[in-house]
C-alpha cells in the first residue's frame, strides 16, 4: 500500500493479502456490514461476523458496550489481544471502519482495513463461503473504553462550534442542505429537524473512495481536504454524519491515510443534532 504515499500505509491491506493469510493463526477476518444479511449469503472464508447493532451497540441505552461486553464479544470471536483483526464489509467498508473505530475505543491496535472491503473480494473473484466457523474461545483483556481520545459528545461539538474549530458534515449534500434529513432512497427518519452544525463543511465521505470501493491516494485526499476544504494535519478536527457509521470513514481517512493526529467522530451526529431543543442549526 506504500505506493499510495498513506501516512500509515500499514492501516490497510489488499484483498490478495487477506486470500493468502486468512488462515494464519495470529489473524482474524472481521465481516461488519450495513446489511446483517449478507454474511449468511456468503462471506471470506475464516471470516466472523460482528453485527453493528447486536454486537457493538448497547441494547437498552444509546451507547457503546462497555469493557466487559467487548472483553465477551472478544472471546467468542475467538479474538486474543495479539490477534490482528482485519476488518472489511459493504458500503465501501463504512462498517468496516466503524466497527475498527469501535475497536480502537477498547485499544485493540492490532487492526487494519481490507481496502476495497466486500464490493472488490467479489469482483476479482474472489471465494465465498456460507461455512460459519468455529474458533476456540479465547481470555481477552480490554481497559476501560476511552471514549476521550477519539469520539466527540454534543458538549464537546457545542464548544466547538463556539471556538470555531473545524467540523466536517461527511453527508450528502442534500442533507447538509436539510433537504432530506437521510441520504436519498433510506427512510426520512431520525430527526426533527434538517440542515447541519453551524461552522461545518460538507465533505461527503464517499470522496474518498474510488469506484472500486478502494480509498483515493493520499495526494488525491490531500485535493480535496487540503487544498480544496483548507482542513490541516494541525487542527483539532471533528466529523459527523447521520449516526456515526460514514464519519468513521472520513475519521480513518483523516487519521491513518493523512496522518492528522486530532481527528474525534461525533457518532450522536444529526440523530442527536437534530433533535436537541435549542441546537444551532445552518440552513443556506
């Protein structure tokens, strides 16, 4: 992946390294999708399946699992602390990266992106399997999730906004406009109101990527965050999308492929925005 020019080249893989190392012992295959379904049609071979909303999310409040869910969902994997978890799914790997962006919550650095995720392991030609395996139960140990380092509460964006640091809207234009309060052909469902955070740019996440679901070289991202958008690596930078799923993207773009060091994802997004009472809202 050097030839790309990434900051952290080592942050991805390709499809043609994960077919020869899915069966090393010290890798793990991670499926995460939009759609839950598509797993049983047929996954990478070795891969496991974590389900954003069962598996990542709380089941009764708005929140992550904590410390000792992770620590289960983990083990049941089959997951230790020295596995390295490659991560990859549909939607140009929005899960994949929302589930890596979990993931580092908990610390696990032993992760990467299978680069083109789901769309280009089958447009090679790659195999697929309706085997679900079995691995054997492991003893994982995670710390306590630090939410401080990488994601961004309403608070937090509140005092942003007033020192007029830098967000990023990755949604689609219409919804940046509050034209459409999701992306268009999805349920219009979610929030009350329309529009984005005062301050914000819109720079749709799906900029990155390339038609093969692969992220663009790193001078072309520079084009468009840099020159284009003038964000810079210096910055204390904030993304949001709809419920944090397409910032991740751009949040693992910012971070891995540019390097910014500063980089937090608002995963309360315009579900939470939206319906706050008294929330600043722009409209054009």
């Amino acid at each position: 992946m050097n030839d790309k020019g990434y900051a952290h080249p080592e942050a991805l893989v390709t499809t043609a390294w994960v077919a020869d190392h899915w069966q090393d012992p010290g890798v793990r295959i991670v499926e995460s999708d939009e759609d839950i379904l598509l797993y049983e049609q047929g996954h990478i071979p070795g891969s496991v399946k974590i389900d954003w909303v069962g598996d990542l999310n709380d089941q009764v409040r708005r929140d992550y699992l904590d410390r000792a869910g992770f620590e289960r969902l983990m083990s049941e994997k089959g997951i230790s602390n020295d596995t390295t978890v490659i991560f990859y799914g549909d939607k140009n790997n929005w899960w994949a990266c929302y589930a890596f962006w979990v993931f580092q919550l908990f610390g696990h650095t032993r992760a990467k992106v299978m680069d083109g995720g789901r769309q280009k392991w089958i447009e090679e030609g790659r195999p697929l399997t309706k085997e679900v395996p079995s691995y054997p139960r492991t003893e994982y140990h995670a710390p306590e999730r630090a939410d401080y380092k990488i994601r961004a509460f309403r608070d937090q964006v509140f005092q942003h906004v007033l020192n007029k640091q830098p967000l990023v809207d990755v949604r689609s234009p219409a919804e940046y406009t509050g034209e459409l309060l999701h992306i268009e052909n999805y349920p219009q469902e979610g929030a009350l109101r329309g529009g984005h955070i005062p301050g914000a740019r819109n720079i749709p996440w799906s900029r990155a990527a390339n038609p093969d679901g692969t992220f663009k070289t790193a001078d072309e991202l520079r084009a468009i965050y840099e020159k284009e958008q003038g964000l810079r690596p210096d910055q204390n930078i904030i993304a949001y999308c709809r419920i944090g799923e397409r910032s991740s993207h751009t949040w693992f773009v910012l971070t891995y492929l540019l390097g910014y060091p500063s980089v937090r994802n608002y995963d309360g997004s315009w579900t939470e925005w939206g319906n706050l009472v008294g929330a600043p809202i722009e409209k054009p």
